[in-house]
C-alpha cells in the first residue's frame, strides 16, 4: 500500500548494503541496517497500540537510532514529534498535553521526571540514550526486521514540530508527508544532490534544518552522512576530509573560521556548504570565500515551511540575500496592514504559498486562520524585500523573536517568568548582536518600588522554568522601560541602546 514518504525515502533503499550513516566512532551502517532497525521499532509501535495519525513525542539525544524512530513513525502512519534535548520537565508537559501524545520516549536520565507527566497524561513511555540503549531498543530487539508499511497519502501528517509564539503558548505546527517529500526533492535537484555524496551532518535531528533539510536531502538521493553528535569543530575538522557537503547555522561557520585549522586546503574537496536558520552575516560570508574559496549557499526556511528559498547553486550567490525562491514556491512581499502585495523593491512582510507549506496549527483553528490564508499563502512574520533581480532580503521580523545560535527565543516566554519573581514590577527581553551567536537575549527588570530583586534568585528561576538555550545572557536592572504614546515597550529603542553589549566579547 501506498506511503509516499516512507516510499519515496526508506523503502526505495531497501537491501543496499552502502552506507548511510558513517559514526562519530568510527563504525558505519548501511541503509539495510537503518531500515532493519526502523522495521523493528515500527513492530513495537504497532505492538505499543500506537495506530496511524497517533503522536509519538521524542525527546532523545542524537543516534542512528533517534533518526530510524523518524523512519519507523514514518512507516507506521504514526506522527513524529521531536523536541529540543533542552527542554525543562515543564516545558515539555505542554508539549505532551497540547499533542495528545500517545507514547513519550525520552533519555533514561529523564524517566524519572516524566514518567508522572506521561502517566498523568494517558501516555506509555520508552527511553532511547545517546548510545542506542534504553526500554525502546529493548522491545526491538525480537521484534522482525520487516513491517508492513501503513498506507498513508500525501496530505496524512508525518511530523508536527512546536514552535513558540509571539504571545500565548507554543504552536504545532502540522507537516505533511507532501510537505516533507515535496521540499526533500525541490532541495536534492536545487543543491545538485546525489547518492555519491556524503554529508557532514553536525546539527540536532529535533528541528527542521537537521531533520528534514539535511537528513531528507540525502535519502532522497540515497547518499551518505557523517552523523555527529552535535556541533564540536575538532570532530568537525577532523572528519570534513571525507565529506562532500555540509549544512549549519551561522554560528558553525563563525566558529569554523575562528579556528586557525580551518583552512582552504581543508576543504579543498568540498562541493557545498549550505547555511540558514538565522542570517548569515555578508562579513562571514566573504570570510570564508576569502579562507577556503568557497562562497557559502545561503537559504531561508521556517519550521511552518519547510525552505522557501535559496541562492542558486550555479549563478550568483549573493551574501546577504536568501536567494530567489524554490520552484513551486510563490513568494510575495505584502502590506503588514492591509495584506495587499507591495512592489519590487519595498519592504514588507514576506508571505508564501506551496506544497512545502504546513496544513495548520495542531487544534488551534483560530491560529491558523491568523497566519494562513484562505488563498493559501503563509504569513512568515519576516520582513523583507525583493530586489531587481529576484533575490529575496530579510530586513527585520515583525515577530518578537530571537535567533540564538539558530535556535528560536521568544522574548515573551521569559517575560512571563521575569514578572513572576519576587521584586519585579515588570521586564523586557531583547535579542542583542552576539558574536557567537548572531543573537543572545537580554532581560531587563524594572524593580517594584523600594525593592531590589535577587538576580541570583531570578536567574535560579528562570532555570528552573526554561531551557538553557533561552536562558538571557545578561540581566540588567533598569529604571524604567521606554514607552510610547500608546504604552508600549519600544523594544526598538532597548536593542539599539544594548546592541555593544557583547560587542568584542569571545564566545
Ligand atoms: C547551546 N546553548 C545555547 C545554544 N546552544 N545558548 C544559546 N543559544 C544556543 N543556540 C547553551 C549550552 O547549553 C551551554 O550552556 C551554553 O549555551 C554554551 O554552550 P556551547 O557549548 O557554546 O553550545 P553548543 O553545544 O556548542 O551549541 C551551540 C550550537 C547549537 C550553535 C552548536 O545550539 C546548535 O547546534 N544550533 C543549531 C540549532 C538548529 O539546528 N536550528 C535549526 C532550527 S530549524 P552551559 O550552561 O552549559 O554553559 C529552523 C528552520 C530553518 O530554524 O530555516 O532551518
Ligand atoms: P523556526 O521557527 O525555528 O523555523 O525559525 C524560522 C525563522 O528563522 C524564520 O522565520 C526566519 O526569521 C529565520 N531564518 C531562517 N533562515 C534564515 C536566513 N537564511 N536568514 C535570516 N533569517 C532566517
């Protein structure tokens, strides 16, 4: 029976014995293994009771295994819902209540803490560690090495991936199989991907970028990745002479540079690098032409929308630019008033329509209808501009949003736990120029009268409450937050006065 994406992406590998994922430590396994161990954990979801359109919630470090769960959700027709390794016990509850997961399966150091949050929710619970072990892989290992694919279509989810708002709580954001299988393809030609390629493979497998841009690309193509753990230059270094390409965030490419071993010669080879997630800074980008020769591919995706568009492989990449938009991805610059489509030239919000866009908010009909519509065209929520020749530049965000290191911080998330804390009257966050990170936040709190809040003491809160990755960099208390006329916080005025903050400061 028909499943396009476990179809057009697993199965069509079935029985090659090339290898797939090339180990951090050094071993190998081939697309037959990967799809033998996917088999597998699909048989336990089937023997779990999971049924197809059911969530299964992963919270789990890195591994062949994390991504063969990936494949064997794929499989069985059941959604995947990855989330970030630095999620707080709080954080994730949310996640697990608003998705109705039926299974969690989570690192065993965490069992502990969630195993009340899943039982309390109806959800059974699994652990996977960072070496493969765990509950899950248990009840794989009798399970047969086949499955009997479950008939999806094109339009059935495969993923639904959380994504904060500017207020209120986060959104699932639903994704198709078409969504994923569409975009997989449109890159794999666009990038001129094919199965002699390996990929250098260094970003988390819970978001977009690492999941469905660089994993899907290179099983579209049936090539090869060399599957790190996470982002470490010395592995990175060290394993770049067997790669062909490589995907990342900025702050890759920053650190990349910052490392004396980075050279020209390094990566003589090498066919490709594709940057995205948060902007690439022109300077970095004429930074490594001028290190290596290479002249880095920038695209611009959003988890709602897969990529919507890219420098060209051949023809002009031009920094500071996301590129021109993908085939079958209409792209326009509107009135963030009236909607209405402004010309070439002036700078709006960038709205987007195709296959690659999501079908809606998971149960949270009133949030799509603000940000799709009913022509079908996406409100990203950046602002950007075309220019005369196409090329698509984002200018701004009408979204409160920090890009931390490519990872999304919501200012009003932690405005929430600021106000909370003893002392504060009240706070603003703001994203900064970060060396490292291209953004960090800033918290700043405004004392109740005659109180001094304990910043330790907030800082211990906000800990507690928020994963370390939104942790602001800095907390400052301030007298009181610009206004204007109207009474609102003009954030415009706090990024300018703080944007040296961390000017000159090292990672
Ligand atoms: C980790 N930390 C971060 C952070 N990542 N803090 C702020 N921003 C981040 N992005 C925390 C760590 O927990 C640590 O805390 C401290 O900051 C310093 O850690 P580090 O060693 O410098 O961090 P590292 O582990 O090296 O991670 C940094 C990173 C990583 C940039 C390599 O965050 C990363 O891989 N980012 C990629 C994110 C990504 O894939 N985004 C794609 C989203 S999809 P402590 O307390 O230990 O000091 C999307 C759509 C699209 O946006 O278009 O692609
Ligand atoms: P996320 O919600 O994590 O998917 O983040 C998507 C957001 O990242 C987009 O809406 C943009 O604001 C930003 N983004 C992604 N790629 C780029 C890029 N190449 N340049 C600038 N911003 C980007």
């Amino acid at each position: 029976m028909a499943n396009p994406l476990h179809d057009r992406l697993f199965a069509a590998h079935e029985g090659r014995t090339e290898t797939f994922l090339h180990l951090a430590d050094g071993g190998a396994l081939s697309y037959a293994e990967f799809l033998a161990l996917s088999a597998r954990l699909a048989n336990v979801l089937a023997a779990a009771g999971l049924a197809p359109g059911d969530r299964l919630a992963a919270q789990v470090p890195k591994s062949p295994e994390a991504l063969a769960l990936y494949a064997a959700c794929a499989q069985a027709g059941v959604v995947f819902l990855p989330l970030n390794t630095a999620y707080t016990v709080e954080e994730l509850s949310y996640f697990i209540e608003n998705s109705g997961a039926r299974l969690v399966v989570c690192d065993p150091g965490q069992q502990a803490a969630l195993a009340p949050v899943a039982a309390g929710l109806g959800a059974q619970i699994e652990t996977l560690d960072a070496r493969g072990a765990g509950s899950l892989m248990d009840a794989a290992r009798d399970m047969p090495a086949a499955f009997e694919t479950v008939a999806r279509s094109e339009d059935d989810l495969a993923g639904l991936l959380y994504t904060s708002g500017t207020t209120g709580r986060s959104k699932g954001a639903m994704l198709t199989q078409g969504n994923l299988l569409s975009n997989a393809l449109t890159l794999a030609e666009a990038w001129r991907f094919d199965a002699d390629d390996v990929l250098l493979h260094a970003l988390p497998i819970f978001h977009t970028h690492g999941l469905f841009v660089a994993t899907n690309v290179m099983l579209a193509v049936g090539g090869a990745m060399i599957f790190l753990p996470k982002f470490d230059p010395d592995a990175v270094i060290a394993r770049l002479p067997e790669a062909t390409a490589m995907m990342g965030v900025p702050t890759f490419y920053t650190r990349l540079l910052d490392d004396q071993r980075f050279s020209g010669e390094l990566v003589a080879h090498m066919r490709l690098f594709v940057s995205g997630s948060a902007p690439l800074l022109a300077e970095t980008h004429r930074r490594f032409e001028a290190r290596t020769g290479h002249r880095i591919l920038e695209r611009y995706g959003m988890t709602e929308t897969n990529m919507n568009t890219s420098n060209p492989y051949e023809g002009e990449r031009r920094p500071g630019t996301v590129g021109v938009p993908l085939p079958d991805v209409d792209l326009k610059i509107t009135d963030p008033e009236t909607g209405a489509a402004l010309p070439r030239g002036e700078i709006g919000m960038i709205e987007v329509r195709g296959p690659n866009v999501f079908k809606g908010y998971w149960r949270m009909p009133d949030k799509t209808a603000e940000e799709l519509r009913p022509d079908g065209f996406f409100i990203t929520g950046d602002l950007g501009m075309i220019d005369a020749d196409g090329y698509v530049h984002i200018v701004g965000r009408s979204k409160d949003l920090v890009i931390s290191g490519g990872l999304n911080v919501y200012p009003k998330e932690i405005e929430l736990v600021l106000d909370a804390q003893p002392g504060v009257l009240e706070s603003a966050v703001v994203g900064v120029p970060h060396p490292d990170l291209g953004e960090t936040a800033v918290g700043l709190i405004v004392a109740e009268p005659d109180a001094r809040p304990d910043i330790a003491a907030i800082e211990e809160a906000v800990r507690g409450a928020l994963a370390r990755f939104k942790h602001p960099r800095k907390l400052l208390v301030v007298e009181s937050l610009p206004r204007n006329a109207m009474g609102k916080v003009q954030k415009n005025a706090l990024r300018a006065r703080y944007r040296d903050l961390f000017a000159g400061v090292e990672g």
